[in-house]
C-alpha cells in the first residue's frame, strides 16, 4: 500500500538549537492535526542538535532528519521546502512552541481561502526566565495585511503556512536578501496572491536579550529597503533590480538609488521595534535600554542625532510607564518614528481599526 501524502510539511532548520529544541519539535509532533511530516534539516551543528532529533526521529517516523554541513538558513529552508510532499508547507523555528491547533486551523483556513498562499496568525511573546506574555498583534485580513506590506512584513515567519508551488513560482527564498529573505519572498508573492493572519494565538516565539548586533541591525535595514524598491520596480512593469545579484553590496545598494541616509533612518526604525518587542515581553526596562546603548555610538545614530533621540526619549517614556506598571500593548513600535504623520495615522488606522495613534 502506498505511503500517505501528509497534509502538511513542516519546515524545521536547525543550526545549534539544543537549547529549545526538544520544546520545538514535541510541539510539532503532538498537533492536533497528525497527518504530517516534519522535515528537520541539521545545518551543520556543533552541539547536541543532531543527537536530538535522531532521537526523536526514532520514536515517530513522521519526523525526517537531514544532516550535512553549515549552507545556511536560505539554503537550508529552499532545501527543505524542495523536499516537502504535500501542497502545504509550514515553517518552524528551532527555538520557538507551536499551539496544538496551529497545523489543523492554517490548513483549514488554505482549504478555504483559494486566493491566499500564506497565512500566519498572532503570536505570544517568549522571553527567557518569563513567562509567556504579550501578544504581537499582526493584520488579519489581506486588505490590512496589503496596507502594512509596504512598511514592513506583516506576518511572523515561524508563524506561516504556505502554498507550496507558490512560493516555488515566485523563485523560493533569496540569498542575497539575508537577513530580510522572509519579507522579500512576501513583497514577490503579494504581487499574484494575497497574504492573511488568523486573528488567534498560535505560536510562542522567542527573544533572546542581545540576540541581535548593531551591524545586523544595519543588515537588516539595507535588506529591508532593497526588498522595498525592487518590489516597487516590479510594480511599475521594471525588471527586479535584484535578479542575479549574488550578493547585496554597498555597489549593489547605491545602483539601486538606496542612499546611506536611508539605512541609517531604517536601522533606527528597527533599533526601536525592536527594543519595544523586548519591553513589551520581558517588562524589564533593562532589556530595552540595553539594546539602544549597544546603537548609541553606531554611525547611524551620529547621522541622525535628532531622530536617535527622539527614538530614546520614546522607548524612555515606554521604560517608564512600564515601570509605574502602565504600559500598554506594543504594536505601533514601527511607525512610532515615521515622519509623515499623516501617513503613521492612516496605515495604523487601515491596520488595526480603532487605535488613536499618539502623536510624538
């Protein structure tokens, strides 16, 4: 009798994760929906990685495990995905809790809702020594989520499902976007098909305290604007200024009219989020500040000591709050900066209808 095709294939990269590993791959493997397979691609770890999930592996076959050396995270996602069986893929991160109905419920919702291929859903804030706390609330429907797109990625990648032979169609995951490869492939695939949330809770993701660097940061924001002005260009009927391009070079950046003046507003921006997530998970201050000391002497902030400060002076006012116990839900951490106050109110209120976006 021929083996089953799973319902869904669950997408799990895994590069020195022991550390939340076991907690990762048991939340897959009890799913309310068992009909899948998980597919673990070891990339090259040092630690007890591969140990784990041989382990696991032996106990339930729908867990697959690869192993071979460090490629990297697109790589290993691209590779992953080429091996998946069904026409459904969800992704997981080595470090991160799936709900029990994750699976069940984005699959239904695909089932259902032909026009879109990616659906995420809301998630809870980890932190470590905490227990699970906020809540990231993300747009739910397309029309929100197509408002937000522009800005930055409107859905959690740990969190998604896809259709598979979408995401094939648009070219897969790209190299040369790391670290901003999820937000790339969404801009693509928004251009053909809609994107979604489910409005519940189903994925704990985790921060880590200092997890991230200020060069990442800056990383981060020079992927963010190429991904950006290609997807603009492609909108105009142009060909993707990114197609071929192995690596994104400062050359590559200033070809694409991507000023430094832009990276460095961009970096601030996500300084900001970023902190904020922190704050609004861990409700200790110290986690936040720490993250905007690590920036205060990076060139970004010495090229912009007005907008620096003013992103201080806003996360400081968060601090505070939070210390007198009235912070309130993060969520507008994105925009908190953006100069055009006009547009910061209209994306919010297409966004999330019937917040007041606070001025300053």
């Amino acid at each position: 009798m021929a083996a089953q095709t799973p319902s869904v294939s669950v997408v799990l990269p895994v590069f020195d994760g022991e550390a939340y590993l076991v907690q990762a791959v048991e939340s897959i493997l009890a799913q309310s929906l068992n009909t899948i397979e998980l597919i673990a691609i070891d990339d090259g770890s040092r630690d007890r990685s591969l140990e784990i999930l041989r382990a696991h592996a032996a106990a339930d076959p729908r867990l697959r495990v690869v192993t071979r050396g460090n490629r990297g995270l697109v790589a290993t996602l691209n590779e992953a995905i080429a091996l998946a069986e069904s026409e459904f893929v969800a992704i997981m991160n080595a470090d991160d809790v799936s709900l029990p109905t994750r699976l069940e419920k984005q699959l239904v919702f695909l089932q259902t809702h032909s026009q879109v291929a990616v659906v995420g859903c809301q998630v809870q804030l980890l932190t470590s020594g905490s227990a699970p706390s906020i809540v990231a609330r993300l747009p739910v429907e397309p029309a929100a989520v197509r408002a937000f797109l522009p800005l930055a990625s409107p859905v959690a990648h740990p969190a998604v499902m896809f259709r598979r032979q979408a995401v094939m169609a648009c070219g897969l995951y790209r190299e040369q976007m790391m670290p901003a490869e999820d937000y790339d492939l969404w801009l693509r695939i928004s251009e053909h098909h809609d994107i979604a949330n489910l409005p519940e809770v189903l994925l704990q993701y985790r921060l880590h305290a200092g997890q991230v660097s200020a060069n990442r940061f800056e990383a981060v924001a020079a992927a963010t604007l190429a991904a950006q002005m290609a997807s603009r260009c492609r909108l105009r009927g142009e060909p993707d200024p990114l197609e071929g391009v192995a690596v994104l070079s400062p050359a590559v950046l200033e070809r694409m009219g991507i000023e430094q003046d832009q990276i460095a507003r961009q970096t601030l921006r996500n300084v900001l989020w970023r902190a904020e997530m922190h704050l609004a998970a861990s409700r200790r201050p110290a986690d936040a500040r720490s993250l905007m000391d690590a920036m205060s002497d990076h060139w970004a902030a010495a090229m912009h000591p007005r907008l620096w400060r003013a992103s201080a002076h806003w996360l400081e006012a968060r601090c505070a709050a939070c210390e007198r116990r009235f912070l309130t839900a993060a969520g507008l951490g994105v925009a908190a900066i953006a100069e055009d106050e006009g547009l910061r109110r209209r994306v919010i209120s297409r966004v999330w209808p019937g917040a007041t976006p606070r001025s300053g």
